[in-house]
C-alpha cells in the first residue's frame, strides 16, 4: 500500500498537537493512525520536526515515505510542519535515520508500537493535505545553460593579504570564486533547486583548471602584475590524476585547491598529494571553524592550507590550544571583519588575512597611491577589484594598480 500524505489545521499547543475538524466523521488520519496500532509489537512510528524548506521537506517525504512503503505506513503533516510516519519496521527506520541525521543534523524520534498508542491516539483527527504546487522543473537543457555562462565574468577576486611587523604589505595569495548567486541568474528556474544548482556550479568549476592553465593568459585575464598561487574552490573529483612522480617538486604550486573539510579527511588523498605537488597543484581545506576545531586534529590534515572561518569563537581556549599545534606558515584566516580579528591573528602568528576588511584596508591602500583616487570612492575601488575580468574594473584610471590589488 503507497504511503500517504495528510495535515492538519491549527490545533491546541503541543508538539504534535492537532485540530479536530467539525463533524463526527473520522478523516483519514485517525483511521490510519488505528491501522498502525492494530499491528504486531516491534514496529516504529517515526516523528521529524519540520524540515524547514520546501527542499528539505521533499527530501525528508521521499525518505520517510519510502521507510513506510513495506507497512504501508502513512505519512502525516502537523501544521507547523512536523512530519509522523504512522509505521515502519526497524531496519528502514535505522536507514531514514541514518539518512536524515546526515543530511539534516538531525535524526526523528521513535515511537514504538502499540506502546506508544497513548501519543499518537492523543492526537486529534488530521485532514487530508492540501496540495502543494511541485517544485520549478528543471530545463531539458541545465547543462547547455551552465556551459553558456561566461565563466571568466561571474569569478569574483578576494585578495589575502600578508601582514607581518616589520615588513611591507604584500598579495599573498588570489582566491577565486563563483557565487552560486551569480550563475543562478543564467539558470532560470532550475536555479531554485540547491542540488541542480550545485551541479552546475560544479561543471563551470570544472572549466577553470583550462582557463587558468597557461601563466600569460592567467595575468592578462586577472590583471596581475605579479603572479601570486591561485587559490580555486575545487571539488576533489575535478582535480586531476598524475602519475606516480619521480624526484622533487619543480617549485611551489601556482593553483591551489580548496577542498571541503569532508574532501580534506577522505581516504587516499594524502597519497595524492605528491602527485598533486608535481602537476603544480597545492591543496588547502576550506571552512575550518571553532567547532570543527574541537572534534579533529587540524595539524593532521594533509593538505598545505587550512583557512580558518573567523568568529569570536575561534578566541576561545579549546580553539587555540589546536591551532598552536599548527605551524602557523600553513594558516589562512579568512572573514576578517575588523581589528580584533586580525589583531588575534597575528597574536597566534598568522601572517595571511581575507575578509571584508581586508579589502577595505587594500582599497584604502590603492587609494592613497593612486593619482586619479579623487574621482572614485572606496566602494567603487572595492567592487571593481572583486572582478575577475578587465571589463569589470572598468571605470578605473589606473588599472594596472587596480589589477595587483595593492601596491608593489
């Protein structure tokens, strides 16, 4: 029997408190919610507060949806959102578990039946669903649409900068992304699904190791008058795969890719990391925060970057007890917002800094070395050194110094 979706009015307070429609008849909620207790001991009922967006909420129906079908379990809906699968056996409720908890953070509450026939006869009658309008369909062509994007126009430059006392300021590294918000534009309506998104993003991505593969063509795209490493959010899967190497690494890596902390703890890429190093490419980890701080070794990571996602809570002292196991010379801290952030840094021995201040502080430093800075504002000079591409600096009197981001 097809699992099936039911929900409710406003009820009475309560977790899965539910109104009682006018009438005698019973819906079709109460009814399946007896068919469940009338069954042999040992199943479950599984409940999942609200999932959140229509996203989720698709995924998490077409879970549990799934968990129910052997027992024909119903699926019903709360009027906040809540989500109770009448009945399943135990090994597809693990498997929904299991699923849920990974994708969402958070695993639903069992239920077991008949013992729980106290809870779920307490609930008044649902009724049935009303029908919600079926997510934007994607175009046959997502791919053609992807591939159509001007790549090189939608990159956005974040510099990160190098302070250390008693040296000059300097371009240390050149990070590139693509906002997912500016390829969705080209995306119509596919763009509001995150997986379809996400996929295309992926296949643009995938075009930069080609875009940026030749060294002259790199500065002339990127306008640098000195060539810094790349640092490129990569997925693993669109690195490439050298052969075994032999002898030392030519020199340090021009492009560096920027893995995912799951990416940077999966099996096999420390034995990649040689090969890597021998094509010219470093590896970094990305999204490294107070949290992830507190359940892992960051010194054991086996890549050559670890970008630390700035918050107060990176100050604390679990936080800082792991990062002064690392040598500093492989930090990155990225979300600078302001002096406290950068000043605890250099405390730390950070010397690379990237976040909205920092391009303050380099928009600030163009300035003041520019002839021209009289016509334009600080605003101006930071959107345009964010593009990627010498049309979108246009508007500059000095690109050449715009292009390096700061100084020489």
């Amino acid at each position: 029997m097809p699992s099936q979706v039911f929900s409710t009015a406003d009820g009475p307070a309560g977790p899965l408190a539910l109104a009682v429609p006018p009438g005698p008849a019973a819906g079709p909620g109460p009814e399946a919610i007896r068919r469940a207790l009338r069954g042999p001991p040992g199943r479950l009922a599984l409940h999942l507060p609200a999932p959140g967006t229509d996203a989720r909420r698709r995924v998490a129906l077409a879970l549990l949806e799934e968990a129910g079908r052997a027992r024909g379990g119903a699926l019903l809906e709360t009027a906040t959102g809540d989500l109770l699968l009448t009945e399943t056996d135990p090994p597809d409720a693990a498997r929904a578990e299991a699923a849920l908890l990974r994708l969402f953070g958070t695993a639903p509450e069992r239920l077991h039946l008949p013992e729980a026939m106290a809870v779920l006869l307490a609930l008044p009658a649902p009724v049935p669903a009303a029908p919600r309008p079926p997510p934007a369909p994607a175009p046959a062509g997502l791919e053609t649409l992807a591939d159509a994007a001007p790549l090189p126009t939608l990159l956005r430059r974040d510099g990160v900068l190098h302070i250390a006392a008693g040296q000059p300021r300097r371009l240390a590294l050149l990070r590139l992304r693509l906002p997912a918000a500016a390829l969705a534009a080209h995306l119509g309506p596919a763009a509001e699904d995150p997986d379809l998104l996400r996929h295309a993003c992926d296949r643009l991505r995938a075009r930069l190791p080609g875009l940026l593969a030749d060294p002259a063509g790199r500065e002339a795209l990127l306008g640098l008058a000195a060539p810094v490493p790349l640092l490129l959010d990569l997925p693993a899967a669109l690195l490439p795969d050298p052969p075994a190497p032999e002898g030392e690494p030519p020199g340090a890596p021009a492009l560096i890719a920027a893995l995912s902390l799951r990416e940077a703890l999966a099996d096999g890429l420390s034995g990649r990391r040689r090969a890597l190093h021998h094509a010219g490419w470093g590896l970094a980890t990305r999204g490294i925060d107070a949290g992830a701080l507190a359940l892992l070794a960051p010194e054991a990571l086996p890549t050559d970057l670890l970008l630390l996602a700035w918050s107060p809570a990176l100050a604390g002292r679990g936080a800082s007890a792991a990062l002064r196991r690392i040598d500093p010379a492989r930090l990155v801290l990225e979300g600078v917002d302001g002096q406290e952030a950068l000043e605890w840094g250099i405390a730390l021995g950070i010397a690379r800094f990237a976040g909205p201040w920092i391009d303050t502080v380099m928009a600030a430093t163009r300035m003041a070395a520019c002839a021209q800075a009289a016509g334009c504002t600080r605003a101006q000079c930071t959107t345009r050194a964010a593009a990627a591409t010498p049309e979108g600096r246009a508007g500059c009197a000095d690109p050449a110094l715009l292009g390096a981001l700061v100084p020489a």
